[in-house]
C-alpha cells in the first residue's frame, strides 16, 4: 500500500531529486516537479490535522447534548 509518507520520502530524496534533474531538461517539467514535491510536502503537514478536524466534528455531532443546570441553588424554597 503506498502512502502520503512514502511518496513524500520518494521525492524527498536527493537521489530522486538528483536523477530527475539530471535527465529531465525542460524547465516546465521541473517546475511542476518542484511544485509537486512542495504540494506533497504541505499533504503530509495537513493531514494529521484534516483528521483531527474531522474526527472532532463527528464526535461533536453524534454526541448527544446535556442539558447543564445552574450551579446556582434556589434563594427562595419552593
């Protein structure tokens, strides 16, 4: 199963990076692999933090809501 982590350790490495410089020659092409490692860079940043967002809103709306009394005690006895 390939992963956000390993496609970001993939591009990552200076290796790759070396390779793809060296027998890619169009600007255009490396631009977009630039471009591409830096949008895979900020997928591995906000993912966590997707997950948790998510994972936060279900709990909330699946929670059912407690009605939370007054901490306050009557003055007057009824």
């Amino acid at each position: 199963m390939i992963t956000l982590q390993l496609i970001h350790s993939f591009l990552k490495d200076p290796l790759t990076d070396k390779l793809f410089h060296k027998y890619v020659s169009d600007p255009k092409a490396q631009r977009v692999f630039d471009t591409t490692v830096r949008l895979v860079e900020l997928a591995v940043v906000a993912a966590p933090l997707v997950v948790t967002a998510v994972r936060s809103v279900r709990d909330m709306a699946g929670s059912t809501s407690t009605r939370r009394r007054s901490g306050m005690r009557r003055l007057i006895p009824a």
